[in-house]
C-alpha cells in the first residue's frame, strides 16, 4: 500500500528509474507487438532508449525539487527520442513537465493534472493522432487519474490503482478502435510500453523490492555506460572536468560517507560518477571548484591520476574557430540531410549531394538529437531533410523545431523516396518550388520490400508461418512464398503499371549481387517498356528495396 502523500524530485527519479527498467526488461515483448511479422518491430526498443536518455539526464545531478527533476527528464526524454513511440513518450514528459512548475513537491492531484498535460502536449506534436494507441492510453489514464484525484485528493494508493487499471483496460480496447490491430491479434505496443513504465512507478511508491531491485541494475548498467562526452552537453553550467582515483580509503570510511560524498559532488557539480574499483574509487564530477573537490576526496583516501581540463576554455575555442570558419565561408542557399541504413544507399546519397548522413532506419531509428545535430552541421541557409521511414518522421520534425535554421521534412517513408526528393532537387528555385517538386517526387514513388516473418501471423485472408519470405506494397504485407524469387516477381505483377519507365533494386546486405542482377535481368524481360537499375543498398533484414516509378 502506497504511504507517501507527496514526490519530491529524488522520488520522482527513483520512480522513473523503475518505469524504465521494467520496459528495459520487457523490451523484446513489447517489439514482438509490431502489427506486421517483420524482423523490425521496435517500438519496445525505441521508447527504452527514449526513457534511457531521461534517466541520464535526471541521474546527473541530485534534483531534490519535483520541477526540477521533471524538466531534466524532460530535456533527456526529448534528446534521446527515437521513433514515433519515444517522440510520443518525450511529449508525453514535456507536459509533465510543463504543469509541475514551481512544484516541489507533487500531491496527487497535481500528478494527475500533469498526466492529462502530458496527453495534451503530445497529442499536439502529431499531425494526425489515432485512437487506439499509445495517445489513446496516455489519455484515458489521465482523465481517469484527474477523476480520481478529485475524490481523494490525498490518496495515492487509490490514484496508482486507478491508473493501472484504467491502463489495463484502455490496453485491451485497442484492436477495437485499429482494425490491423484486432487482425494481428495484438494490442498497441506503445500503450503496452507505457503501462510498464506506470507499473514501475506505482512499485517504487509501494515499497515492492522486485522492481526496486530491477530499477538498481538499470541505474548500474547506466553508470557502467557513463560516456563523458563533452561536446554534447549543450548547457555548461560546470566548467572544470575533474577527475581523479580515490584509493588507500581511510578505515573508518563507511559506505555512508561514501554516500555522503556524492551528495557533496552534486550540491557543487553535476555529470557525477563514483565507480567502486579495486582498492577504491573512481570519480568523475563537472565543477566549477576543482579544489573544493579534491579536498574532499583527500578526506576519505589518497587521490591519484588526477585529471582537470577547462572544458569551458575548449568549448570557446571550438566555437570561436567555427564561427570564424563560418565567417569565411557563407551559408550556401541550399543543404540536405538524410537517414540512411546501409552502406550502399549513403553513397548514393552523398553522390546526390547530400550533405549529412544519419545512420539508421528500420532497425535502429536515429533520435532527435542525432538528427538535430546533422542539420546544424549544414552550413545552409535552408535545410531540406529526408526521414526515410515512416517511424523517424515526427522525430525530424521535432528536430526541425528546435533547430534556428530554416528547415523543411519532406515526409518521405524510405530511402527509394528520399532518392528520388534528391534527385528532384534544384538549386535555382525557391525553397517553396523545391519542397513541392520533391514531395511530388518522392510520393510518386511506389515500393516493395522482401523480408522474412518472425511469428505465425493471419494478415487478412493470409496465414504466414515463421520463417515465411514475405513481400510488403507500400509497407502493407500482400505476399508470401518459400523463396525470394517468388515473392519479388508477385510484387511487381502488383505494382508495375504501363505508364511506368523505371524500376529500381536496392539488394540488401544478406543478397548476393549475382541474385541481384539476375532478377535485374529477368525483370528487364518482363517489363521491356521499363529500365531497370540495380544497386547495392546493403540494408539488413530486408533482402530487397524495390522502388518503381
């Protein structure tokens, strides 16, 4: 039974810490929820990597204030977002946020109010929100949870019980709301993820030591991933990097002191690690006092391998010659940037004058920083971006968001139509002529992709086995055979029409070029009115990327 009456902001940590280490550990189910049988089900994995990045932020410094711990979570949810899912879930903590402030404390029915901001927010950041999913989830929580609230405003047991099973209950309503859900026979993987992270919380606030334990390992898998990166922190408040060896600890040491000196850390710093090592510790701390820092280290042991570098002195540097570099050479009219997974499809791109590459795509969706930092990268000044995949869209278009340059998306939902935007690019029209001739581009392009099904599935009047090649037209799966022959030449009955001149194969990484331009040359014969290309695109999982046009 839940005792507290209100967060703080080391309790709201501890909460989100659980939430993302029970999705963590129940990844893999949720990625199995995918709609489609394919091998890249990852909306599990998106939103853990999503929650991941919270975390760091929030574990970086001790954030005792609830407002400040929300904003950190904030500010990390929103960085590492990948996919719909975690741009969903980073919205959904950028709400939280926004109604905690000047909150120290939450009482439930200000937690509940921050839920139903947090539903808002993100139903705003898409275009077009369908219901039965994750939104669907978020949101009937949360008017359940205000509900609630309102009749005990002081009680966060009954809160926490009406929120998993609002949660529970809204979960199995979704097939009914999306009919390929009910076909699939699964529910919605967001909504599936989000429970978990709920779950999470409401262990924590119970005092249930399984999902404590749980939390601890993802909090110590973190610590041991701890990458001190400094070009990536956008908001230095710390100067100094100090970093030193702890050893010889003093006998009376307790593994409270210990404690006690990393709370010492975060009141003077933040970016705090204190790693246990053999025959001591190791730490890590951004400060602005150096001194005071090895001063307390000297109080607990002897300190070695000392290490402090003014990275506040690197970064002017590094700004001062870039704008200089900027100086130098002015903007050019036009950039471009675009995701790309496979070898073969990014020297594609870059022979189309792309100017920055983000690796990623279905198996492995780039987050918003990521691509944020591509198109600042981009000496223009206007900046066109291909997301090539349905599921990295949003993601770009927050990126576009936060970025001060000029930015457009053109919505394009694989590679084969980022290719084509490119190719349709033309330096001396408007950025308004060039948006509409590549989106018109890019839209006329019509795909198939081969891949292999990972679970038994009916699709339709379809039963697929696992193991099964299956043929996708325009990310819907249509075919299915033993071979991959079969399932290409069934594609294309379906998708070439006579007003088509150009057939494209982007062969994957698990294809022979022999196969590749065999079916090339058999494609030829079929359809004499038609080119046909064949290229290396060196993407995994799929065997073929087939784009006609």
């Amino acid at each position: 039974m839940i005792q507290v009456q209100s967060i703080d902001g080391l309790l709201l940590r501890e909460m989100v810490l659980a939430g993302a280490a029970l999705l963590e550990k129940n990844r893999e189910a949720v990625d199995a929820l995918n709609v489609f049988p394919v091998p890249d089900g990852d909306t599990g994995t998106n939103m853990s990597l999503t929650m991941q990045s919270a975390t760091r932020e929030v574990n970086s410094k001790e954030f005792t204030r609830a407002d400040e711990a929300a904003e950190a979570l904030s500010k990390g949810a929103l960085r590492g977002a990948r996919g719909n899912s975690g741009v969903i879930t980073s919205q959904l903590y950028r709400g939280f946020a926004k109604a905690l402030k000047g909150v120290e404390k939450i009482t439930p029915v200000e937690f509940a109010a921050a839920l139903q901001k947090g539903a808002e927010t993100a139903y705003k950041a898409v275009m077009k929100p369908k219901e039965g999913t994750i939104l669907t989830v978020a949101r009937t929580i949360a008017e359940d949870a205000v509900r609630q609230a309102a009749l005990a405003p002081d009680d966060y047991d009954a809160l926490f019980n009406v929120i998993l099973q609002s949660g529970e209950a809204i979960l199995k309503r979704t097939p009914e709301m999306l009919p390929v859900l009910k076909q699939a026979g699964v529910v919605d993987a967001g909504g599936k993820g989000l429970l978990y992270i709920y779950t999470g919380y409401a262990a924590v606030l119970r005092g249930e030591s399984v999902d404590a334990v749980v939390a601890e390992e993802e909090a110590k898998e973190q610590a041991a991933e701890f990458v001190d990166d400094h070009e990536a922190i956008e908001d230095l408040k710390f100067g100094y990097h100090t970093a030193f060896s702890l050893t010889r600890i003093k006998p009376e040491v307790q593994d409270s002191d210990i404690d006690h000196f990393r709370r010492r850390l975060n009141r003077i710093g933040d970016m705090v690690q204190v790693e246990s090592i053999e025959g001591g510790y190791q730490v890590h701390v951004h400060t602005n006092d150096p001194g005071r820092v090895l001063q307390y280290g000297t109080e607990l042991g002897e300190i070695d391998h000392i290490d402090v570098q003014n990275i506040a002195l690197e970064r002017r540097i590094r700004e001062e010659a870039e704008q200089a570099a900027h100086a130098a050479e002015p903007p050019k009219p036009y950039g471009m940037v675009s995701v790309s997974l496979g070898e073969g499809f990014s020297n594609i791109l870059k022979d189309l004058q792309v100017d920055a590459i983000v690796e990623g795509g279905q198996t492995m969706n780039p987050s918003i920083e990521d691509l944020q930092k591509a198109i600042d990268s981009v000496n223009a000044e206007h900046i066109f971006v291909f997301p090539n995949n349905g599921n990295i869209v949003l993601a770009a278009q927050q990126a576009a968001e936060l970025s001060e340059k000029n930015v457009t998306v053109i919505p394009t939902k694989n590679v084969a139509m980022g290719i084509a935007a490119a190719v349709a690019f033309q330096p001396d029209l408007s950025a308004e002529e060039n948006t509409e001739r590549m989106d018109e581009a890019a839209q006329r392009v019509r795909t198939g992709t081969i891949t292999y099904a990972v679970r038994d599935s009916d699709f339709e009047d379809m039963h697929i086995n696992e193991g099964d090649i299956i043929g996708l037209h325009n990310g819907k799966v249509e075919f299915k055979a033993n071979n991959v022959h079969d399932v290409a030449i069934e594609l294309m009955k379906a998708i070439v029409t006579e007003d088509d001149g150009l057939i494209t194969i982007y062969y994957g990484a698990d294809t022979a070029e022999a196969d590749a331009e065999a079916l090339g040359e058999e494609f030829g014969e079929l359809y004499p009115d038609c080119d046909v290309e064949v290229h290396a695109g060196g993407q995994p999982l799929y065997y073929y990327l087939i784009a006609v046009e």
